[in-house]
C-alpha cells in the first residue's frame, strides 16, 4: 500500500462506525473552516521560505482534501481517484502545447491559449445566470461580502428591504480604519466567546442578502 492509499484508509477509518466522534460528525460544510486555516498557515510556511513546515502544511491541506473526497464517496457522489482523473485530464486539455502538437514560445502565449480553452469549457458547460455571477466562487466571508455590496453598488441593484443602506452610509461616514479594526476584533472575540462561527455567520447572512436581492429583480 503506497503512502496515498495509507492516508485514504486512515480517513476512512476515522469516519467509520467505531472511529472517531469528531471525525464522525463533519460536514463539507463544517470542515471550511479547517481549510481556511490550513491553506493560510501554508501560505505562511511559502511566505518564510520554511521547507520543512511547508511539508507538513501541504500534508494538513491534503488530509481536507481526501476528506472531502471521503464524505463525497459516502454519498455515492464521487472519489479521490474522480478527483484526481478530472483535474489530470484538464492539465492535459489546457497544455496542448505540451501534450498535442502545437507549441508555443513564451509563458504568455501560454496563458492567453490557457484562457481562450477556459473560456470554451464554460461555454459548454453550465451557464451561470443572476446578478452576481461574475463573483468569484469562494472568497473569505468578509471579502466575499464586500464583492457582494460592490455588485449591489455598481448595478444599483435594489436593497431598500435588505439592508439597512441608511445605517451603513452613517456607519461609512464616521468609522476610520482603525476604529472599524477594533469594531471587527471585538466581533470576532464576541463570537468566539458565545461558541458562533463569525466567518460562518457573515457567509451565510451576506448569501441571504444576495439572494433576497436577486428575488426582487424582474426575470425577463
């Protein structure tokens, strides 16, 4: 059994019947937390050039990842070995110049041929609809709902029964940088000291006021 096949099965065991309670008990969506964290303090090894540490780091992103591809096996949906097929099969349809016949010269050439094949996946694939499509995917929640506000600004989008848009231009208005630190500190104690997820809470509140918005737009 190779190293890979060792991790998957130590997973699966930590998930099993009589492994263990708090393995047991996660979600996808109880671990995103775990792998904020775990991508962060890898980035901070990567920061300070710490080999060593980045070996174990990557090592701690790699348990989130087969643990994902764990409870998506559970559910019949998909396994570490689809994961790892899909993306290897991308790599190769998006480097024809490495394993077909064209070839190209320089790293922007590569990235603009990159592009234009990204862009004829999503062409034929799912087609992504509302308002804030352009968003990207998976931000913080904080700079996920500061993407959020922008759209609502740029498109003058409709918030009036969503968002209190008086209390937040007086809030604007009068906060600096370092008092509006110390108001976003003191949250996220408050939080950790009542046993509330503040990253958790934002995500969730700054989705409902995407999706409320996007409920009072007229569809064509």
């Amino acid at each position: 059994m190779d190293a890979m096949d060792e991790l998957k099965a130590t997973i699966a065991r930590l998930r099993a019947p009589d492994g263990c309670p708090w393995d047991q008990e996660q979600t996808h969506t109880s671990l995103v937390r775990c792998l904020i964290d775990e991508v962060s303090e890898l980035i901070d090894t990567i920061d300070r050039g710490d080999l060593p540490h980045m070996r174990e780091e990557l090592g701690d992103v790699l348990i989130q990842v087969v643990f994902h591809a764990q409870l998506a096996a559970e559910e019949g949906a998909f396994t570490i070995e689809d994961v790892a097929r899909e993306v290897n099969e991308k790599l190769v349809r998006r480097h024809p110049h490495v394993f077909g016949s064209g070839k190209l010269g320089t790293s922007e050439q590569v990235l603009v041929q990159w592009e234009q094949i990204k862009a004829q996946e999503k062409k034929n694939g799912p087609i992504a609809s509302g308002v804030f499509k352009d968003l990207p995917a998976r931000l913080p929640a904080l700079m996920f709902a500061e993407a959020v506000w922008k759209q609502i600004e740029k498109k003058s989008l409709p918030v009036a029964s969503v968002v209190d848009v008086a209390q937040v231009r007086a809030l604007g208005a009068k906060l600096t940088e370092a008092e509006l630190g110390k108001m976003l500190f003191e949250v996220a104690a408050a939080a950790r000291s009542n046993g509330l997820d503040p990253e958790g809470a934002l995500r969730l509140h700054a989705t409902k006021v995407m999706r409320d918005v996007e409920a009072q737009i007229p569809r064509a």
